[in-house]
C-alpha cells in the first residue's frame, strides 16, 4: 500500500520539539491552507482553512526546531496518521460550540518557503499561499 499527502501552509504556533528516552528528537507543529474562492451563485467570497498537526522525527525534527516560527509558509510531505479514537482527524469543540477538526501527518520531508514563495536555497519557484487568518488553533 502507498499513501501521501503534500501541502502548503502557513505554521500556526511556533514549533515544539522534545527528546524520547532513546535520544530521538520530535518537532511538532500545526499549520493551515487556506481556500479561497467566488461562490458562483451568491457572488459572495468564500473561505476554507484546513489545519494539519504535523510531526517531524530525527534530524529533520532538530532543524526544523530550529529555523521555524509561527506565520512562516512551509511546503510538507507525509502520511496521513489516523486518529486513535475516529480513525479519522482529530475532533474537537470551538469555543463558539462548533465543531473543528484537524489531520496529523507524519513529515518525511519539509522544506522551508520564504515569503515570495521561492524555496530558501533559490533554486526553484513554488506556488504562493494565502497566509493563514483562523483563530481558533485547537493546540
């Protein structure tokens, strides 16, 4: 079986790293897409935002620790890791009582995007995302 997911998103709180007892570095961070669109119908703008709580292990982990901070865009590539409880995203209750959800990837690869959208080693042109604007960040 193969499973992959890659996007592009604005980090949503400054990451957080810690060690396990073997040594191994963890860096977890969340970060948001936003959609944006015209609805066809009303005219009116519309706006998605998808949040991912991403993971990143070993070395990656470290950098990654090192270099982000909240609002920088980073372009992610991973799998999907299911929720224990749902199998699916995560759940969880806003404040306002609606529902929200999140997805957990697993990184095996994220590389840094300045704010024009080139990568940090200039060597190569990405699409721009929007940054991201939700207020509510379940973690």
């Amino acid at each position: 079986m193969f499973q992959k997911i890659s996007f592009i998103g604005n980090l949503g709180q400054d990451p957080n790293m810690r060690y396990l007892p073997d040594g191994t570095a963890v860096t977890n961070f969340s970060a948001a897409c936003n959609r944006r669109w015209k609805d066809q119908a009303s005219g009116e703008d519309k706006n998605e935002t998808t949040w991912f709580r991403v993971s990143v292990w070993g070395r990656r982990a470290e950098v990654c620790n090192q270099y982000l901070e909240r609002g920088r865009k980073v372009f992610v590539e991973g799998r999907l890791r299911p929720d224990p409880h749902t199998g699916g995203p995560a759940l969880w209750q806003r404040q306002d009582g609606t529902m929200g959800s999140s997805y957990e990837v697993v990184a095996e690869n994220v590389i840094f995007l300045s704010e024009n959208g080139e990568r940090h080693d200039h060597s190569s042109q990405t699409e721009h995302a929007p940054a991201a604007e939700e207020d509510d960040i379940p973690f």
